[in-house]
C-alpha cells in the first residue's frame, strides 16, 4: 500500500488517517455522567493547574539571596522580569498588586504548552473554552480596576481619549468601546489559534513520516522510505519553532494583559 494509499483508506473505525488525527483533537469525555462529564481538555487543564502550583511553589521554596539551585533560579528570573517588563513598563505606579494575576496567567499558560509537547498529552490551551475562560478573568479584572481606580463613570467616559472635540466624542467612544470588547475575543482566539495551528502542524508532519516509513517496510523498499527523512526533519524543525511559540504565547497574552490593566487604571 503507498502512502497515498494509507492516508486514505478507511481503517476499522470508518476512518482515514486524515480523520482520525482530525478527530482526535476533538473536545471527548474521558469521564462521563449523565450527559455531561470531564473532557480531556478539562482534564489536563486541571493537571496543568496542580503541575503549575507545584512548580511554582517549588521554585519559591528553594529560593534564597543567591540562589544556588538553578531551577529556582529560573523561576526567579521569569518573576522579576515579568515585573520588569510587565509590570514596571505596561503597568506603571503600583504594579505590584496586579503580579499575582498577571504571573499567574504566564506560569499557567507556558506550563499548559510546554506540556502539550509531550507526546501523548494536551494542551489546555488547545481548546478555545480554555481560552475563553483565561479571556474571561482577564476581561473582567482590567474593567474592574478601572472602574476601581476611576469611578464607574468615570471609566466609561475614560474609553475616549481626552482632548476630543465635542462633536467627536460619540463617535470616537463608541469605536474605543468595540475596541475595548474585542480585547475579549483576541485574547482567546490568538492563544487558541496558535497552539491548535502548531500541534496541527506536528500531527500532520508526524503522521507523514509514519506513512513513508510504515510504506517503506510493507513494501521492503528503502528508497520510499527516503521522504521520512525530510519529514523528519521538518518535524524537528517545527517542534523546536513550537517551543519558541509556546513560551512566546505565554508572554504575550500576559504582557497584554497587564497593559489592558495599565491602560484602564492610568490617566490617559
């Protein structure tokens, strides 16, 4: 059978090869009860959660004044320059009440991708209802503080820039009001977008290489099996980009964030 062939034959199920790594990042329960139960999503996301604390706590526990230990030390070195980078420069005056959301996001999601690299494990952040919810606490912290910080109307007036004309000021608001609601969705659908595109990706590139090496064995012919190697490569290649992303992702939905935080609280 050549590896055409493999991609597109039906298998038991009823399935191509195609459609089952389709399926297979599909929302499923793994533990179900009246019609509702846990999918695997949920269920690594709460592993993540637990691994999150874990190493959080860890990292905290074996910090010192010079640390010594170089997995605390890396803990350390992403909380200070999450406060450095997001804090100090998106924040501004009084950051420091808001690390604790905005390093808890950063720690959660980097933990959750990292994790759905390992073979045979997902990524919360695969899912768009995870998102979604990171979105959610995200969206509804940042209007509370500035309504914390402004008043509840004073906030509302606060989405248009000050300094407008009068006749301007409808206008303009309503745009900045779409603007700032949009924040909602492009938290969730970047982050989603991202992680299901990129393990997409390395499904694909892994199912390749399996066709031209399983090929290349059924039929005993080394030469088929010489695309494999190409796809191998590509493989490792995108697994490597996948790393970057995974910690890129991570960064910029909790720089953004926090400059929604600063934005909502600060005198603009």
């Amino acid at each position: 059978m050549s590896p055409l062939e493999m991609l597109t034959t039906p298998g038991e199920n009823g399935m191509n090869l195609l459609d089952e790594l389709r399926h297979s990042f599909d929302s499923q329960f793994v533990i179900s009860f009246g019609g509702t139960g846990l999918t695997q999503y949920i269920l690594w996301m709460l592993i993540t959660a637990t691994l999150t604390v874990v190493v959080v706590l860890v990292g905290a526990r074996k910090d010192s004044l010079i640390p010594t230990n170089k997995f605390a030390h890396t803990i350390e070195f992403l909380y200070h320059n999450i406060c450095g980078d997001m804090g100090t420069s998106a924040i501004g005056k009084g950051y420091q009440r808001h690390m604790t959301l905005i390093a808890t996001f950063f720690f959660f999601i980097l933990v959750s991708n990292f994790v759905g690299l390992i073979p045979g494990c997902k990524t919360p952040t695969g899912s768009l209802s995870v998102t979604w919810a990171l979105s959610t606490v995200s969206f509804f912290y940042f209007n509370y503080q500035g309504i914390k910080a402004r008043g509840g109307w004073g906030y509302i007036k606060s989405i248009a820039p000050a300094g407008l004309p009068v006749v301007m000021v409808p206008i303009i608001w309503f745009f900045e009001l779409i603007s700032l609601v949009l924040r909602w969705l492009t938290l969730a659908v970047r982050l989603y977008g991202n992680m299901f595109a990129g393990h997409m990706v390395l499904g694909i590139f892994s199912l390749m290489t399996y066709v031209f090496v399983a090929g290349a064995i059924q039929q005993m012919n080394l030469i088929l099996g010489l695309p494999a190697i190409a796809w191998m490569a590509l493989l490792i290649v995108m697994y490597a980009l996948e790393t970057l992303v995974a910690f890129l992702q991570a960064y910029v939905f909790a720089v953004l964030s926090a400059s929604y935080v600063g934005l909502a609280t600060s005198e603009h």
